[in-house]
C-alpha cells in the first residue's frame, strides 16, 4: 500500500532507517479517558485484583516465586555507572532508573507479566466451569494432579518470536497443559531448545512474526480443546503487563520521587507488537494521569508502529509498505505490523516513538554489562537511548517546548524499561559482547 504522511522528511528518515523521533500530534491530556476505548481504568484494578488472586497457585508452581507469595516483580535501579556511560550525568537529565523485567523470574522477560497471567487465568476460569475449583476454593488445588490431568487434554497455543512463546509454554507447562508455540523464521534457536526441554511442541515457520501468529490462530479456530493466546488482539495480556504501573508506583513512592505537574515521569518501552509497552503504558496512564509521558522504542528496520501511528490510516500499515526489511539482532522486536487493538489505545495516549539502529543496541548491550554488569538481549537496550532523543533531538526538544515543561526537566524521572536477558545462555551471551566490542573497535 501507498503510505502518506504528513511530513515528508520523516518518511524519509524512516525508509532510509535512519534512527529518529516522531512525537504523536494526537497525544492530548485525559486520553484514557476516552468513552470508545476497548478498555478502562478499571480494568487495571480488575487486573490487579486477579493477579492477587492467582498468587497463591503461581507460588506453589513455580520454586522461586515462593518467596514473594507468588508475585512477579522486577526491582527499580537508579543507574550510576551507566548514567555516566551513557553520557546523562548532567543535572538536566534529571533522575535515572532501570525497571529491570529483564530478571522477571518464571520467563525472564516483561513476557511473564503477560503470558503468565493470561494462561493463569484462563486455568482458573477453565477449573470453575468444570467444576474443579469451587468458589472460595483454595486456587493451590489447581497445581495438584487432578488439576494437572484435566488441563492436560488442553493445548495452549500461541506465534511469537521467542519470548511470548517461552513464557506461555512456561506457564502452560507448569499447570500441566500441552503447549504449541509457532515461531518465526528469525526466532533465536536457544529459545526453540529450552521450550522443546519444557516438553512444548515448536513449530518453525518460513516466514516472518505475522504469519506465524495467522497460522496459529487458523489452527487454533479449528479445534476446542486449543486456547490461543493471541498477541495481535489479547485484552488478557494487554491488562496483565498494566498492573505494573502499580508496582512502579510502590517502587518510586519507596524511593521518595514525586510524580506530579512539576515533576513528570518518562517512560522508554522496547515495542514489537505493541501489547507489552501498549499495556505498561495504560496502566502508566492510569496510576499517574497526564504526569507521565510514554515513548516506544523500535529498531530502525522493524518500527511497526512507527509506520502506522505516523500515517494516521484506520488500515494497518507494514514495515514492507515502506521499503524496510524487517531484519533486525533485537528478534522480540522484529514485527512487521503492530497490533490494531494497541494502536486503537494508543492512538491520543501515545507520546512517541523512536528508533535505534542494531549497532546502537549491542554498544548499549556492552555498556550496560561493563557499567553495572547487567545481561541484556539487544531489544531490551532500545530503552536505554530515551533521554537523549527527549532532550537533544529537535523534536524532543520541540515536545518539551510544546508541553511547557523544558524547565521542569531537571526534576523529572526518567524509566528505562529493560524487557528481557537474563535468560539468555552464556554462549549467545558472549557472542553479543564479541560482535559490540568489534563495532567498538571500528
């Protein structure tokens, strides 16, 4: 398709994959407040409410949730050595954190947020109907083995490109589910083993993300006993990664930061599909209001939502339709189109989205392991270059303008949302140090 765009010189950043800003001209105050969303404020809360509820069976699933009761959470890192690396040390960059769900335990990624809590709780609702768990039952009978042999005549199904896949087939297995996980040709083959060692079934398509996830759910539609977890349209995992706005907010308020009109919050999100940082976002928008401003982050040759949310169509617009190959080291990330749900959300709530090259992510790679040892997949070090195009890119600078808040910037707090690494095996590890340290000698 033709795709037409109000600025042209963007458009041509963008097909040339040049790393660049584009800042939403719909963003508006009181956005999630929109009467013709598909979701509400209240549905955070709901969602909240049922991962309470779930904590209990995810403790007696997984060893090491045991110690938090069941719950998912990553820590809140005020960077230091990395500050400094990155070249924020000056006082206008205000206060700098990591939100560190690349040590989510149970998947390693901000997937657990998703993939976890949707199979969870589609077992629960799949129990009360079945009559397996009664109301006010203890939801720990569901990890039991007359649980597990019920939910093993049960498939979960889902397409991803390696981290959806990994916390899905995690979660379905722990509750004694079969699980399929349809991956695309660019997914990483140490994620195909270590779900093909969990007993799930993999299968690999010659072809890109989008198709995988269209071959799943055709194969899904065709059989009952299959629940497709779909990542384009999931209301499930959208609102399952938007109660971490509430955990953030705990984390700041510990911390002693303000979120206020003087005091705004910026969140940097690493986006594929967009149900991950769309969730993260909502949520964000619904614990702290018009106070935080949310930017997706892609890779300059898979910006999906750049594309889309750039052009203002009501039809999907692909990375293809631009001229972009969809090739990039961050394979979370490598998604030709984003989601339509997401975008729908998105669509005034949405600050921005830049891009970053692929050189770009594994020099962060090595930066962030040689300042403060940290193991980050490429896709997770998107986050790490925020600042910089808020506060020195030309429209970053016309955003805070706009917005009256370039005075205010030396209070405000910046969130680096790292989404995924520290599953990655030492040897695939090693291999992204080795190619950084090359570019860093050229």
């Amino acid at each position: 398709m033709t795709v037409e765009v109000p600025n042209a010189q963007l458009l041509q950043e963008v097909a040339s994959a040049w790393p660049t800003l584009w800042v939403n001209p719909k963003y508006k105050a009181g956005a999630i407040d929109g009467g013709d969303l598909p979701v509400n404020p209240s549905d955070v809360l709901d969602a909240k409410r049922n991962w309470e509820r779930l904590a209990p069976l995810l403790a007696a699933c997984f060893e090491e949730l045991e110690a938090t009761g069941g719950v998912i959470r990553s820590e809140l890192l005020e960077l230091k050595a990395l500050r400094h690396a990155l070249e924020y040390g000056s006082p206008e960059y205000g206060r700098l954190f990591m939100k560190a769900d690349s040590e989510l335990p149970v998947a390693g990624s901000i997937k657990a947020r998703g993939g976890v809590y949707e199979v969870f709780l589609f077992a629960e609702g799949l129990a009360r109907q079945n009559g397996l768990l009664a109301d006010g039952g203890d939801i720990r009978k569901l990890a039991g083995a007359e649980a597990r042999d019920f939910f093993s005549g049960y498939t979960i199904a889902v397409g991803s490109t390696g981290n959806l896949g990994l916390s899905v087939g995690i979660a379905a297995r722990a509750l004694g589910f079969k699980a399929t996980v349809h991956m695309s040709f660019d997914a990483k083959q140490w994620k195909v083993d270590r779900l093909l060692r969990l007993g799930v079934e993999v299968i690999k398509h010659e072809a890109d993300y989008t198709t995988a996830v269209e071959n799943a759910r055709v194969v899904a539609e065709a059989d009952p006993s299959i629940y497709f977890v779909d990542d384009e349209k999931s209301r499930h995992l959208f609102l399952g990664y938007s109660v971490a706005a509430y955990e953030l907010a705990e984390q700041l308020k510990g911390l002693g930061v303000t979120v206020d009109e003087n005091n705004p919050l910026f969140l940097y999100l690493p986006c594929g599909i967009g149900g991950a940082p769309g969730g993260v976002t909502f949520g964000a928008k619904a614990v702290f209001g018009d106070n935080v401003h949310a930017f997706f982050v892609e890779p300059v040759q898979s910006p999906c939502a750049l594309v889309h949310m750039m052009s203002g169509s009501e039809e999907l617009v692909s990375v293809y339709d631009v001229g972009l190959t969809n090739k990039t080291e961050a394979d979370g990330m490598a998604v030709a189109r984003m989601s339509a749900f997401v975008a729908t959300v998105m669509r005034e709530m949405l600050a921005g989205i830049y891009t970053v090259p692929d050189a770009d992510l594994l020099r962060a790679l090595l930066a962030a392991y040689e300042a403060e040892g940290l193991r980050l997949e490429p896709s997770a070090t998107a986050a790490l270059f925020g600042p910089e195009f808020l506060l020195r890119h030309p429209r970053g600078e016309e955003f805070c303008a706009q917005r009256g808040i370039r005075d205010k910037m030396g209070r405000a707090t910046h969130i680096l949302w790292t989404t995924g690494g520290s599953f990655v095996p030492d040897e695939q590890f090693e291999s992204f140090l080795a190619q950084a340290r090359s570019l860093a000698q050229r």
